[in-house]
C-alpha cells in the first residue's frame, strides 16, 4: 500500500457511547495502517517514564486526550477507601469479656425443654418407607457378610504361614 494523503474519514462514535453497535468494528471504512517495521533492536515494549501529573507531548487527539482523562477520573473515583480511624477506648469491658461467656450464649435447657425440641426436630426427619428400609436393611447385611468373609479369609491365610512358619 502506498502512503500518502488520504482523506479524513468521517468520525467514529467511541467505544465509550452505549449505542455503538459491534458491527462498526468490522466495517470496511476503517483505514489500513499497513505494514508496521520494527528496528532490530527493539525486543521489548517500551517502558512509560512520565508521571501522571505530566501530559504527554505527542498527542493526536486531544478530545480523546481529555475523555481518556475523565474515564480515568471516574476510574480512580470509584476505588474503596480505606478509612483510618484512631482505636476507641471503651469506658466499661465487652459481655463477653465481663461474664466470661460469649454475648449471646444460650442457658442450659431443661430436661422437658430438651425432649421438646428433640421431638420437634425428628418430626423433620424424612422417613424410609417399609420398601427402601428393607432394601437398605439388605443391602447392608450384605456388605458386612462379605466383609466377614474377607476378614476371615486373612485370618486363616495367616494362621496357617504363621504356622508353618514357627511349626
């Protein structure tokens, strides 16, 4: 592509305007730059030296400049300060470190009170039907007969080397 004067294109509406749609960003009115060329002793990016009370030198636009700047502001407006605040000395201690017990802390119930509770809570229970507490009933027998077995099975393996071994 060959660099010259080309005309100004009509102005873009920013990124920052909600009613930009996404279909600009694929139009064919955005300009090629063409090829870029890097000098071979670049490596890296360039690093920034300038502070942010400086204004840049160099710039194209300096409406974008200024949006840039107020983006910015808003940006920094919106961050979570940290408050310091000097300790307050309280004039009497905390519940808690007065009874020794923690502010809200329940008192014993009693015997009655417990059972009521107790009963409360088991009519919250999801009950098994006859149906699941067989299943469940005999699926458990079955696992401990197994484990019997096994547990058995090793104790006459190693009963009979024990045997032969000191025998």
């Amino acid at each position: 592509m060959v660099r010259g004067v080309t005309p100004e294109p009509e102005p873009l509406p920013t990124s920052l305007d909600p009613d930009v749609p996404g279909e600009l960003l694929a139009d064919d009115h955005l300009i090629d730059p063409g090829a870029y060329a890097i000098s071979a002793d670049e490596t890296e990016a360039e690093e920034l030296t300038e502070t942010e009370a400086e204004a840049p030198e160099d710039v194209d636009d300096p409406e974008q400049l200024s949006e840039a700047e107020a983006v910015a502001a808003v940006a920094a407006s919106s961050r979570p300060v940290r408050k310091a605040a000097a300790p307050v000395k309280k004039d009497h201690p905390t519940p808690k470190q007065k009874s020794g017990k923690a502010a809200g802390a329940r008192k014993g119930t009693s015997p009655a009170q417990f059972v009521r509770e107790s009963a409360a809570e088991l009519r919250k229970v999801v009950w098994p039907t006859w149906s699941q507490l067989v299943t469940y009933f005999v699926a458990v027998l079955v696992f401990v007969v197994i484990v019997i077995a096994f547990v058995g099975g090793l104790d006459l393996l190693f009963g009979q080397l024990l045997l032969k071994a000191l025998g």
